[in-house]
C-alpha cells in the first residue's frame, strides 16, 4: 500500500497544500444570483469584449489567472505548472489560455469535475514536494457549451425542465507548498475590520479520486441524474478510506448535480446508511446554489464553471472569515460526448473529491 | 525550489517508477509497417468488430490495458489509478474504457502528446508514493480521427503532401513502485533462449512538463511543422535543467513531427547548439518509424497511438532486449481545436519528455 494513500481511492496530503489566493469570475446572469458579492469580477457582458464566445471563455480563464496570481502575491515565473480543464473540444479554453501564460502546462478532461479533478493533481505535486506553486483553474460558457453539447443559441430551442444552464463562470486557485505560505488576500485586505475574524489559511488535506459509475442512464436532458450515484461512490468511499465521521465536515459540496440531482444523491446517500440529519445540516450542492429559482434556469447550474467559482468565490471566502472549517467538494462530470448518445451510449458519471481545512 | 525539481520544468523520480509491462496494439495497416513485429496485436480489420469507428478505437484501448495487466501479473483491484488521453472529443475512447474497467479515473488531454503527459504523471503518483501500480495508456485511430478533425472517409478526398497519417494504434503501460517490482514479461519468457541477453527492468527516471509554444503556424495540414518548436523547447529545457551532456541518451525520440517536423526539429536544435553528431546517432522521430515510404502516408504518422505504440512496442522490447539502456521520449501535441482555425488561431504545440533507463 502506497505510503500516502488511504484505502481504495483516497490520497492524504501530509504536507498540507495551501491555497494562497484564488480568483472567480462569472457572467452577467450569474451576477445576478444569491451568490454575486461573493464573486471577484461579474462581467458586463458574457462577450467579454471579444468575436467568439470561445474566445470570451478563454478570455475569463486568462482574466482569473491573472487576478489570483496578482492576489498571491507572487510572479509568473514561480509558477511551476498550470492544470487547466474546461467542456470545450480539445480543451480549448485552457489550450489557447496556456498558450498566452509561457508556464508548463497540464490539460485535463473530466467535463465539469475538472476543478476537483485539478486540485486533487495539483495537490499531490505540490504535497510530494515536484512544484511549490501550481495555478488550478477550470472554466465554462454558457454559449459555447450549448452551441457545442446541444443547439447554436440563434436556433432559440425549448429546454426542457430537467435541463441545467452551464454557468459562464471561471474559477482558479493558487497552490503552494506549506512552507513558504503567506497570506495575502487583497478580500481580506478590504474588510480588514475590528469586527471581522482575524484570517484564516485553508489547505487541502485529502483528495479522492473517482470511479466511472454508468447507470444506464441516456437522456442528456437528465445529466444531475446521470451524475449523482458517481458523487455518491465517490463520498461513500471517501468516508471509508478516511474513517472519518459522517458529521466531520461542516460543509459537504456537489458540484452540479441540480436541484434533481441533488434530490438523487440524498435518496442514495441515505439508502446507503449515511444520516439524514447530517446531510441535512451539511449537504448542499453548486448547481443549486449558483442561481434563484426566479432566474428561470430550470432544473439549476451545470459545467465546470460552477463549482469552481462557487469553490473559488462563495466557499473559499467563507472558509477565510472562519464560517466553515471544513469542506468537502467534490466536481461532478457527465463523460458522454457529442457523439456518443447517437451510437445508443448512456452517460458514464465522475466526481473526484477534496477535502479543505481552514486553520 | 521543490525537492524533486530540477531547473525550470523538470521532475526528479528518485524512486526509480518501473514499468512492469506493456501492450501495443494496432492496425492493418500499421502491421505492414516496419515496426510490425514489435506490436503485441495486430488487428485483422480496423472496426475490431465494432460497429462505430469510435467503439473500435475504445475496444482497443480496453484491449491493450487488459493485455498489460495480465502481463504484469497484477490483479486489477490492485490499479490504483487510470490515466488515459485520446484524440477524441470528451476523451470518448478513455471515458468508455474507464468505466468498463471499474478503476479510478483521471482523463488527460493534451492532443497527440498523451502518452508521456499520462506517463509523467503516473511517475509522479507512483514516485510520490500516493500510487503504488498505476496503468497509463492512449490511443488513436485513423477513422475517428479523420472524421473528427478533417472529413469523414466517405468523404474520399485529397490529403496533402504535408499531412500526416493518424495512427490506429494504442499503447499501454502499467508503472509499479519500485518496492515490489518484478519482471513478468511473457514477451520474455517467449524468447528466453540461451542467446538472449538477461532481461533488463526499465524505471522511469526524469519527466519535463512542456510549455506551450505557438510560432503562429495556421495550416492545419502541417502539423510536424507546428509541434517541432515544442518539441525543441522541451529538449533543450530537458538537458538544461538535468546537466546531462548530449550523448546522455541513446536514443532521443519525438512523437509525431513526421518527416518535415523532424527536420525542422533537427534544424532548429543545431541552430540551437545541439551538436549535430549527437543527433545523427540518436534522434528519431516515432511519426517517420510506423510506416515505410511505399505504405503512400505522405508525411509520416501522428496521433497518440503513434508514440504510445513504438514506445510501448518497439522501444520498451529494446530496451527489455537490452539493445538501448537510456531513452528520451516526448509524444508532440498540436492543441488546435475543430473550430479554432476557422477563427483565425494559430496552432499551439506542446511537447511532453519523460527519460527511461535500463538496467
């Protein structure tokens, strides 16, 4: 058994990776839901100024790149290695960003469990001591993602109501090796009150990675169902390879199951024999949160976007104020491909998890 | 500076991962060529018995990961991780893999230069000791990819001079901790005869993250022309940041450049100071080694299976053989999209290096 791994899928990080600085950026729409304070940019138009809406996600990419590596306080040249994922074909979001950054660079697919997918990789590079600093981001578009997965945009089709809006969002992190850590949180800097909690530092201490779990599901209309037994496995097993507690972590995250999903995985969840009142008091799930139910976005948020923004944005900057110690997130990703539903595949389900300690 | 880091994007793999066996696998036409009696599986026609291009290419792949597994004596509860990469949009031929294989799973994109960014990885896993048998492979397949980024076969139309052949091909590795590590080849044991010299084990010793570079190349029939200044860039960061004098390496090759690619590749390391000797006695490039002259592939081979399959085949029995003791292998990478030629980008090149050595 490997020295640094806990059961069947689990990775613990003893040297403790630090998020020194992390960045989100989000779409107009997105700026419009319960979580807009929380975020570092909501842009003025999902544009973004450029004349291609793959070039307006590239673009958010680059943009929270370059704000978290401003907040951490540290040059591009410390950078080790850049982990990139996004939805788009051959990953061209992160592609054409790594292009413009001169850092070496590490692409990764799991659809929209890249966050966690990236942050479990970049953790165990900087934990077994190859890289002190990695940038980890991911991002989506809600116009490249429809023109690419379902209809171009100017087609106006009907969604239907277990549908989910891919979130324009792009969220990234800074890791760094413990031991050089300093904080330096221009969000911190601007609330630096008498009344606010002296700040906190947050490290990642365990990663699980996950299994593909295909439960036969085919409707690309039903994706949070398609995913939720992966989120399931992937906490199951999580919970087991660790020992910990069902009520160790303050806040347990999804990623985009959706407000169907999310039903799903606390059915399964509690099948399985995990208590209904923790999850009640823990659980929750990005895609359900990202938007109101005014906002008229149907069954909730979806793509890689959402739970690295809400991770980057709303979770990161709770868990500075001291609000939540300890989380566990876990990126939810639907592997199908645009192709694969046409030759009678159903949808193969991952979630890769990982646990941060605010200290 | 991080303890297993050299210079500027070079990891040091003290633990010496080992990879305990391999399994090539391609095509008919690939099986002509002059490589053909290194590969582990030929097929006898290109659909595998499947009725997509795309489930031929994932059957292959499954194929050769359950051939290197049984190779290496290993159960297949004891794989720690997955990692694969393909060509394919959403990674399709590894998802579909994965979740036949029931393993935990971690997709990488990175174009044609897969294999080594898998094997890069999987080093770090298995080094860190977070992994302690990791199975890392990457296919490709000449139909699905003709279909995906140019036309579909039916299509019947002119390939350039300047464009390379996709590679029906898959290769396969399974990397152990050293710890444990035992040689198990039946490739051996199949020619274990009184003149053959003792099996030789093979450790993975160096791995070089490569950078993206972008020398603004816009025709997508000219890859090798697009990937050589990668290619380049990770050699000569490879041999800064290591101190190796260049005839460190018996052989050093490139994935994919093909004919042009090498010789721009050949070009700008002499321009570069690389001496030219060096490089007459030790640089090949796996795109100019699949197919002889008179299989009519124009500019060579290209796809992930191309390096995955010499590498996996050709060069891993060499070595075994005890024939080269130190290789430098990076699989090449051109991260254009389907669509980003159609709005004006250029084509990004990416190059991954991981050294092997014998002994």
């Amino acid at each position: 058994m490997a020295e640094n791994k806990l059961g069947k899928q689990t990775f613990i990080f003893k040297n403790r990776p630090k998020i020194t600085s992390a960045c989100s950026i989000v779409g107009v729409k997105e700026g419009q839901g319960p979580l807009n304070k929380w975020f570092d940019m909501i842009l003025e138009e999902d544009t973004f100024g450029e004349k291609t809406w793959e070039k307006s996600e590239s673009k958010m990419l680059k943009e929270a790149i370059l704000i978290a590596l401003q907040k951490s306080g540290k040059n591009k040249t410390e950078i080790d290695v850049l982990l990139c994922g996004d939805l788009l074909n051959q990953l061209m979001s992160s592609s054409f960003t790594a292009r413009d950054m001169h850092i070496p660079f590490i692409g990764l697919y799991g659809a929209c469990s890249a966050m966690t997918e990236n942050l479990l990789m970049s953790s165990v590079l900087v934990d077994g001591d190859y890289a002190s600093n990695i940038i980890a981001g991911a991002s989506s578009h809600y116009c490249t993602a429809e023109r690419q997965f379902r209809m171009p945009l100017e087609h106006g089709n009907q969604r239907p109501p277990s549908a989910q809006w891919t979130a324009t969002a792009a969220g990234v992190m800074v890791i760094t090796t413990g031991k050089k850590y300093e904080s330096n949180s221009p969000f911190l800097k601007l609330d630096d009150s008498a009344n606010l909690k002296p700040p906190k530092r947050i490290c990642i201490t365990h990663g699980t990675i996950g299994k593909i779990i295909d439960t036969g599901m085919k409707d690309a209309n039903q994706m949070g169902a398609a995913m939720a037994p992966a989120a399931v496995d992937t906490i199951l097993n999580h919970f087991a390879d660790t020992g910990f507690e069902p009520g160790h972590y303050d806040v347990i995250l999804t990623g985009d199951l959706g407000l169907i999903g999310k039903q799903i995985a606390i059915d399964l969840l509690v099948d399985a024999g995990f208590p209904k009142e923790v999850l009640d008091n823990c659980y929750d799930d990005c895609g359900t949160m990202l938007f109101d139910e005014e906002q008229d976005v149907h069954s909730g948020a979806s793509g890689c976007g959402c739970s690295a923004s809400v991770l980057s944005g709303y979770v990161y900057k709770k868990m500075l104020q001291g609000d939540i110690n300890r989380v566990l997130i876990l990126s939810t990703g639907a592997l199908l491909s645009t192709i694969s539903p046409f030759q009678g595949e159903s949808i193969p389900g991952i979630a890769h998890a990982i646990s941060l300690e605010a200290y």
